[in-house]
C-alpha cells in the first residue's frame, strides 16, 4: 500500500454523529471477556489476539475514545485510546477487511450481545470514507453502479442466455408455455439474480423456472435490472449501496411488479430487505420476500408436488449466515428441504450457530485475502466431512462458490446445490 | 504479489492464484496450471474450452458468458462442470490465464 497523508475528518465524522446510540452503546459495552474468541473462525484458525471478535471492534471503538471522550483526549494510553493515522488505517483494512466475514456468530457467543459486526461495518465505512476499499471489492461495487449487475454483463448477452435456457426447459417440459418471461409488466413475481447464474451456473435459472412453471406463478425478469447482491453493504459505501438497491427499486416499479421476490443470496436478501429502505430513506411500498418462503408457500398450499424418493442421497444444510442467524429463515429452509429430500443429516453445529462457510463480508471476492478464507475454511469443510452428506444445500450462491472451492481443496467429494436445483429435482409435474 | 511455483517455474499471481499478467500464457503455462487443479492431461474438449476463453479475453477483455462456450464448443453445460471441476471461472478462465473475474465467483 502506499504510504500517504490520510484526511481523517470524513471517517472521523462517522464515528462522532451523535444520532447512533446503537454505535455508541455498543461500542462502550464490551466487557473483555473474551467469550467472543473461540465463537470466531479466523480465531480458530490462527490462534491470534488480533482475530478475537471484540479485539477487531476495538479498533473502532478506541479510535472513538480517543476524538470523542474526556479521558481519551486527556490521557489516551490509560484509557486505550488510539489516533486514527496510516499505521491504524491499514490496520483495519487487514482486520475489518480482511479477517471478519460480518457472519455474526461472535454476537450469539458475546456475554452482553454486543453487536461486533455493526460495529466492523462502521469501520469499513470509515475506510470508504477513507477510499481504502480493498481494490477487488471495489471493482465489484463499480461494474454494479456502472452497468445494473456485479459482473458487468452486457444486456443482449444476458437475454441471449435467458432464451437459451428457455430453450432448454420447453424442450424438457415439452410445452411451449414452460417460459422465463424478460421484462414483462404487471406480474406477481419480479425475480431476481446472482450475476454468477446467467454468467457461469445457469443451471440454478433453469431450476427455478422450473419450480414456477410447476406452480404456475405469474413472473418476470428484468432483463436490465435483476442483480439481486448489494456489494455496497460490503464496502461500507452508503451512497453507493443506496445507488445499487435504487436500481431493483425503480424497476419493480417500472414494470409494475408486485413481489421482489429474492434469489438465493444471503448478503443481497439482507441488504435488499432489510438494509434497502434505510439506504434509501424510503419504505417499500411493495412486498418483499426470498425465494425460499415463495417455495415453502408453494407447498404448504399444495401448489406443486414434491417426491421426495428422487433425492435419496444423503443431504446436509449449509446455513447462509445472513438468511438464518441474521435473517430468520431457519424453519422455512428446513420445511422445504424436508419436503424435498429422504435423508437429511443435520451439521455441528446448525442453524444459528452454524459457522460461516469463510467467503462472507465480501472475502469471496477479495482476492488479497484467498489464503486466509481457505485457511478458516476448513472449519466448514470438516462439519460437512463429519456430517457424512454427498450433497451439501444451500440457498446462497456465493456460499456455493466458497463451498465448491473448499470440496475440491480438501477434497470432500460432494455436491454443492442451492434449494431451487434440489426441489427441481424432486418435482412431480402435472401436465398443464 | 503472490508466487505460484508448479514443478519449477513460477508465476506473479493474484491472491486467488490467478496470473498477474495474462500475456505471460502460453500452452504450456494452461498445461502447468491445469496440473496444478489436478487436471493431469488437458484433453481436446479442455483446448476447445479454454481457446474461446481465451479469444473472448483477448478481443472483449473479459471471459465469455458459459452458453458462448456451450453453442460454440457444442460440449454440454455438464460436462464443462465435470472438465472444469473448479467451474468456469476458479477453473477454466485461470487455466486460460484470465485475471479472476469479478462478482461471487
């Protein structure tokens, strides 16, 4: 990195507002107790003070003291008070970046629920301010400002795959009213999309289309606007991550759809529902839902048919931390992996207390810190060993790739599937 | 920078072990790399694979989409998740010498 003199007045800001007593009192609660450390995968990883949970928080919260309270102005070293300068910057970059996925676990393990990743997204809106973003993450952000998606797909590429794999499910369905219908108006269901499907892994497109052919919804894509991920809740950019979920809000809108309904993404199902309004200062006046509940709510109403003898194999469940610990979708996952499925193994442990799969916060994407996702990874790739699974479900995409990653290098032998791709699986079409 | 080293030669690479310098590729580089995912023979589909990836990046500056590689090579989306067992991005477009794509992958 090179050294230079940083203007500490715009992060500075952050920290002193005084409108976010969530910030504030929490980063004046954590007691030292040090419960957080083993609930960490880089800490179990590395075995180093630097990885503990409140140890990373610190960083932000001392930086606080120092430019904000009495005892931190007046004797910085008895109250650990630290100035914000080059050396601290980069710092954060390395552990707010770097070595934190923002997957939450710490504040299930922390003795008061100090909120560590609230306060982690803060620093890395200080770093933004700070134009410190890690190079690869920022790319990401950019190619999503400048051309509606993630991985700057151009649109006539984008409909010529659509209608491919159009091509594919009527040609497998052997109806011509097996559709993905692109941009069409007035629709129940406005679906949306991980860049990495139509780009690389189309197969999960075809899955769904499938599922909503089968339940015979009524639903569109955008063929401009359908990037379901926000990387903007990652860089710590607010004025961008309002920018990226204007794009989804705008075109529900244009096309008058009635439900965004969320493709299988973690990070982009929170900062679109949840995260959305607050970034653009507005409530939805639309409804917003994942796409798993519209496929629990497809069976609950008996709208498709499921066999579960077609998948025999032995399945676990990768929980996305982001849809389950911070999202609450632990029952609806596993009412529609149950009725997808004959045998499920569940993993040690589960559901909120799962471990990230090592590529949240943004880590997939950055490739400065590939060994150190690996590395925390094998935390993951054991619980699946050890669960005995052939095929490892999970409704996120980039939690796929980060899994498919960690099978190979450490050997798992299994197969990575998101919902959509196992309830195709065990679908029983009736002829329409 | 990181240092890839397979069988004695080595490559300025990404993080991700993706090459720093994309015209540093040759036959023979693709052959080592592949080698190094545990592809030990890069058969004729592999090639066929890896020449659109590469023609794609060398006229657009980026990887192809998979249904280019698909119509064009004729081979199955499956069987280029089988060739390929890092997928298209973490697997064919770093033995084509491409820098890593952006995105979740």
């Amino acid at each position: 990195m090179v050294t230079q003199k940083i203007d500490i007045k715009k992060p500075l800001e952050i920290l002193s507002r005084g409108d976010d007593s969530k910030l504030e009192t929490n980063m004046n609660a954590c007691v030292k107790c040090g419960l957080c450390a083993e609930s960490c995968m880089y800490y179990l990883a590395f075995k180093e003070a630097q990885y503990v949970p409140g140890a990373k928080a610190e960083l932000v919260s001392s930086i606080y003291r120092r430019y904000n309270t009495l005892a931190g102005k007046v004797a910085p070293a008895l109250f650990n008070a630290k100035e914000l300068n080059q050396e601290m910057a980069e710092k954060m970059v390395d552990m707010l970046f770097g070595a934190c996925t923002m997957c939450g676990r710490c504040v299930k393990h922390c003795s008061i629920g100090v909120d560590i990743p609230y306060i982690v997204r803060k620093g890395r809106e200080m770093l933004a301010a700070m134009n410190m973003v890690p190079a690869t993450l920022q790319s990401t952000v950019d190619a999503a400002l400048n051309t509606g998606n993630n991985m700057a797909i151009p649109q006539e590429e984008f409909i010529d795959t659509i209608k491919w794999m159009e091509e594919e499910l009527i040609d497998e369905m052997e109806d011509v009213n097996a559709r993905i219908p692109l941009d069409e108006t007035d629709k129940s269901v406005f679906y949306t999309l991980n860049p990495r499907e139509p780009k690389f892994f189309p197969l999960s497109i075809s899955a769904i289309a499938k599922v909503f052919y089968a339940a015979k919804e009524s639903w569109t894509i955008s063929s401009k606007y359908y990037d379901v991920t926000n990387y903007g809740f990652f860089n710590g950019n607010n004025d961008q991550a309002a920018q990226i979920a204007g794009y989804l809000h705008d075109e529900i809108h244009k096309l008058r759809g009635k439900k965004l309904v969320l493709g299988e993404c973690g990070h982009g199902s929170r900062a679109t529902r949840w995260e959305g309004p607050g970034y653009l200062k507005k409530k939805f006046d639309f409804e917003t839902i994942t796409v798993v509940e519209v496929i629990a709510s497809y069976i609950r109403e008996g709208k498709i048919t499921l066999d579960k003898s077609l998948n025999s194999s032995k399945v676990t469940i990768h929980d996305p931390c982001n849809l389950v610990r911070n999202g609450g979708l632990y029952s609806e996952i596993r009412f529609v992996v149950k009725s997808s499925v004959s045998d499920l193994q569940e993993m040690n442990p589960y559901g909120e207390d799962n471990f990230c799969c090592g590529g949240g916060g943004g880590a997939l994407a950055m490739s400065e810190y590939n060994e150190r996702r690996i590395k925390i990874g094998a935390i993951k790739a054991q619980q699946i060993a050890k669960s005995g699974a052939k095929v490892v479900i999970t409704p996120c995409h980039n939690c796929v790739d980060q899994l498919q990653q960690l099978n190979h290098t450490y050997k798992l032998g299994v197969k990575i599937m998101t919902i959509a791709e196992i309830v195709a699986d065990a679908l029983v079409i009736n002829k329409q | 920078m990181a240092k890839l080293e397979i069988e004695g030669r080595v490559f300025d690479v990404d993080g991700d072990g993706f090459l720093s310098d994309p015209s540093e590729w040759n036959e023979e580089v693709a052959a080592l790399i592949a080698k190094s995912d545990g592809i030990d023979q890069l058969n004729e589909k592999h090639w066929a694979i890896l020449k659109i990836i590469r023609d794609n990046f060398e006229k657009e500056g980026n990887a192809p989409m998979i249904r280019k590689i698909c119509q064009e090579t004729g081979i199955k989306l499956r069987e280029i998740y089988d060739l390929f067992p890092l997928g298209p991005a973490r697997g064919a477009c770093r033995v084509a010498g491409l820098p890593k794509p952006d995105g979740c992958v």
